[in-house]
C-alpha cells in the first residue's frame, strides 16, 4: 500500500509540473536538455520526415530511426497522450529498479551467508541484515522516484527518460536472468546513446555467476559469457539493420547519431567538460584530445574495472554507469539520476563513504549555481563562459569523488570482512598519530 502510495505521489508531481508555467522553462534547461535528447528535436526530425525531407542530412536530429519512427506515429496519432507516456515509463523505471534490487540484494544476502565462515569475528557491522532485503529495494525506487534530477527530467520530456527504461530493464533482466531481455534492452540503448555497450561485461559475467552458483560450479563460465557477447552483438546488428531497412536502405543515420556523439559536433553548453575544452581547442589538436576524452568515457575504465570487480558485477555495472554519465560527450542531469538511484544497493559500504556530506553539499550548490551563473551569462551579460564552466566542472568533480568513494569503499569492506576492522599492533589497536 505504501509503495502504490509513493508510486501515485510521484506520478502527480510530474503531471503537475508539466502542467505548469514552469514546463517550458524546465525543458528549454541545458542541464535538462542536450542536442542528443531534446525533444523539440525529434519532433522536428519526424516534421521534416513526414514532410519527405531526410532529417539526417541536416544538423538538427541524431536519433536512431525507430525512434524516428515511434515519435512521427505518436504525434500522428495521439499528441496529447505523449507527456502521460513520459511519466509512465519514468514510473516504470523506477519500479524496475525495485523489483531489481529486490533480487541483487537477496544475492548479496545469500552470498554473504554462503561466506560467513570466512569473516573475522568483529565485522558485523559490516554484513547485511535481514531487514534490508526490505528497506534497500524500497530506498533504490524512492531514489529513483523523488530525486529532483529525475523529476525534472521527465518534466523536461527528454528521450534519457527512455534511455533510463532501458537500462533499468536491463538490470531487472539481469535478476530475472533472462538474457535476451538484458541485451536487446542493452542494444537499442546503446543505438541511442553509444556509451553504454560497455555494460555487456558485468552483464554477461552476471549472467554467468549466477549460473555456476545455480549448477554448483559445474558450468562453463566462458561458455555463457561467449554466448552473451554473441547474443549482444546479433542484437546490436540487427537494430542497425532494422533502422536501415526502416530508412529505405539510406545509412546516413549512422553518421548523425554515433558520429555526432563520437565527433562533439556541438558544443552547445551543458553539465558535461567537452563543450569548454573544444570550444579552446586549437582545430590540428582536436582528433587527438577528442578522441582521449572518447576513451576516457568508454574503454579507458572498463577493463581494470572489470579485472577487479569479476565478481561483484552489479557494482561493476554501476560504477560504469556512473563514470559515463560524467565524461560522455552530452550528459544531461536524467543520467546523474540513474546512477544515484543505485547508491542505496550498496548500504553495506556506507560507513566507509567518507565524503557524502562534501558531495552531497557540492552538488546541491552547483545544481542552484549553475541556473544562475547562465542567467548572469546570457541575459545579463555581466558574466561569461568561464563561470558556467567552473561550476559544471566542480559537479563533474562531486561526482567523481562519490564514484571514487563508491569504489574505495568496497574495496575497504571486502578487506576488513577478512582481516577484521580493527588492526592491532603489540596487542594493542593501531592508531596513526601526527609528531612534531
């Protein structure tokens, strides 16, 4: 009952603000909306296409054609059902994010119980309790429902509302295990948005872990792993060729989405750190750094994370999640939403989180700084670029350090889970103390 209350409130609120004077301010927001998810583009992307003109010849739409397709019969057919089905599937996202958390947490809960033998005998502070395969699920939702991010994101109608149904119905596949659901969620989200192909590795070694501990070892873990990389990389090929065939065999679309997202085509201001730097750059500079940023935001993490987090793969996928709503090329405040929504499954690692009150603090001062300094910026022309840079740089700092801390964090759990939180020397506890 409490649920489908919260559920109903969150709803109301998103339909209230839509319906308010605030809407259009709130959608025409840089920090809400990017050249890759406005959706004044696509409609008129699907304006021009209904009018026989090719919107990817021009430098207006960079949406795949299914989407092209969707939108043009949506505003066809029934215009003003478009803001309600933006807040059903804002809704849903968050449901799923329960409905999967429900289970990753029952994982953890059982492997912990599987591994208590193995702990030091002072660390239960440290292990999960019954109570939490309760509160944890309820937390990730709410999170996910009530953060100002999220709700001005839907409220702004920007296509990372669809981005973030599709990746939350690729971890709730992930708990269910239905591998075809996760990776063709995966696939046409990664048509979308590039970035997030790299979450096929704690995809496919999710998958895999939890069929070994179902066969009790005896499966091929790289059997199911291979199987996963091919199923993804069918799908992906296929939702590139089903747009082509939707597009009468023209591939330009190509060009306008993955190559506008790779290049940086527009340097349109927003909460990311590639508009300012490429705005400086000096052009016979420019495909070295772009392309150094590009794998900074893809590759550059995916590996040594995933040698490290083989076996906590959810963790894995959100750490990966978090990092490439930091450096991708357009991030937009519905990104930073879906990452924090996740922070909760990991309450087990609060107490070594250090810098929450910081982070929390920062971002809530840059989120009000930032609307401000571009009034300052644009209509009063009593400030510049360089002030709206440094704030949405000192975001991008906040964030980096919750993800840091994230990490560091388990890393510090899973050593004091077998070596104890208290170190002693001589017999006596370890305390580090400053000399003059």
């Amino acid at each position: 009952m409490k649920l489908a209350i919260s559920i109903g409130v969150a709803a109301v609120v998103r339909f209230l603000l839509m319906n308010s004077r605030y809407s259009q301010g709130i959608q025409n927001r840089v920090e809400v909306s990017t050249p890759i998810n406005a959706w004044k583009r696509v409609e008129e992307g699907a304006y021009l296409y209904a009018n026989g003109i090719n919107p990817y010849d021009g430098d207006v739409y960079h949406k795949n054609p299914i989407i092209l397709h969707a939108s043009r019969w949506l505003l066809d057919n029934v215009p003003s059902a478009i803001p309600s089905l933006f807040i059903l599937l804002d809704v849903l996202t968050g449901i799923l994010l329960l409905l999967a958390a429900r289970v990753f947490i029952r994982e953890m809960y059982e492997k912990q119980r599987k591994e208590m033998a193995t702990y030091a005998k002072d660390t239960d502070e440290l292990h999960l309790v019954e109570a939490d395969l309760h509160t944890v699920p309820m937390s990730v939702g709410f999170a996910y429902l009530f953060n100002p991010y999220t709700i001005l994101n839907c409220v702004g109608q920007t296509t990372t509302v669809w981005s973030n149904f599709l990746l939350a119905a690729f971890l709730y596949g992930l708990s269910r295990r239905q591998r075809l659901l996760s990776f063709l969620a995966l696939a046409l989200e990664t048509q979308i948005n590039l970035y997030p192909f790299v979450l096929l590795a704690p995809g496919a070694l999710h998958i895999a872990n939890q069929q070994q501990v179902r066969s009790n070892g005896s499966g091929s873990r790289f059997g199911s792993i291979t199987t996963s990389c091919v199923l993804f990389v069918s799908l992906f090929v296929g939702v590139n060729y089903f747009g082509n065939f939707l597009m009468g065999g023209d591939w330009s679309f190509l060009d306008a989405t993955y190559g506008f997202i790779i290049n940086c085509r527009s340097l349109q201001p927003n909460i990311g750190l590639f508009w300012y730097f490429f705005t400086e750059m000096f052009d016979h500079f420019r495909t070295l750094f772009l392309y150094s940023f590009q794998i900074n935001a893809t590759l550059l993490y995916l590996f040594p994370l995933t040698f490290k987090l083989h076996k906590e793969p959810i963790m894995l996928a959100t750490m990966l999640i978090g990092l490439a709503a930091v450096f991708r090329s357009y991030p937009c405040i519905g990104d930073v939403s879906f990452y924090l929504a996740l922070i909760p499954l990991w309450k087990s690692i609060s107490m070594f989180m250090k810098n929450n009150f910081i982070v929390g603090a920062t971002m809530l001062v840059t989120s009000v700084l930032a609307p401000t300094v571009w009034h300052l910026w644009i209509y009063n022309n009593s400030a510049n670029a360089n002030f709206y840079f440094g704030v949405t740089l000192i975001f991008c700092t906040a964030q980096i350090f919750l993800i840091t801390d994230l990490f560091f964090g388990y890393i510090k759990r899973e050593f004091c889970l077998k070596h104890g939180i208290r170190v002693l020397v001589d017999g006596k506890e370890a305390r580090i103390t400053l000399e003059y």
